[in-house]
C-alpha cells in the first residue's frame, strides 16, 4: 500500500518520532529522534517522488528533508538537494499502517533504539525484521 503525500505521525509501537520541540538556532542538520512524550501533532511530511520513493521532511522550524549521515537521520535545513529518496515498504503482517524505512539502495533501514530522546539510526537490513524496524505511519486529516 503506497502512501500519498501528506502529513503523517510516524511512531514505533507507542514511542513517537520526531525532532525535539527545543533545538538550537544553527541551520546544522537536526536530529530525528523517540521524542520524550506524546505527540499530538503531526511530525512529518512524506511526499512521493514516484511509485516507491518518497522524501520525509521532518517538521520543525524551519521543515528539512531527512538524510542519512554517519548511520543517523537528520532534517537538512541546508543542502536540502541531499536528502535521501527513501523506500517506505508496507509491511500488513504487523498491522494496517505499518512500514519498514529503507534507504533508497534497499541495504539499510532505520531503526528506533530502546529508551527516550535516542536517536533514529540506519542500520543494514536484515530479515526477520525486528519491532524497532517496524514504523506506524498515520495520515492525519
């Protein structure tokens, strides 16, 4: 099931993902993480580049494309032209609005560590696919 291009929460089982509300002023890359409490907004939006690759722009002020550096996700506020065409794979096995995030060469997916405030990481895939990288990712109307 592919997804159309709008704003989305996206979590992993209970644990929202997002930027921190508090971040510092410098337009340097900001870090995507398991935010510390419950989101009630949306945190993202997933825009389709075609049939099975999209950008996922992390909100914040200001908005920034996510990317892959050093095996962590980022929002680019700068050299937005770097962002990562990611692969969100339907994954109904493990429910309705569940999705497995690759990178767009497939090799690596992200991957939420135990525990607040850590952050999401890329990591080689590999099945059977465990739960932290497993993402529910809901349209919010």
């Amino acid at each position: 099931m592919s997804l159309e291009p709008g704003l989305y929460f996206i979590r992993n089982g209970d644990r929202a993902i997002g930027r921190l509300p508090q971040e510092d002023d410098s337009l340097e890359p900001k870090a995507v993480y398991v935010l510390p409490d419950i989101v009630e907004r949306p945190n993202f939006e997933i825009k389709k580049i075609d049939s099975d690759n999209y950008t996922i722009v992390a909100l914040g002020t200001p908005n920034g494309p996510t990317a892959q550096i050093d095996n962590k996700v980022y929002a680019l506020l700068e050299e937005q032209d770097r962002a990562e065409k990611w692969r969100i794979v339907h994954v109904p096995q493990h429910g309705e609005n569940s999705y497995i995030i690759r990178t767009n060469d497939q090799n690596e997916s992200w991957f939420a560590p135990e525990g607040a405030e850590q952050q999401i990481r890329c990591r080689p895939f590999m099945p059977p696919v465990p739960p932290n990288e497993i993402f529910e990712i809901i349209r919010f109307f």
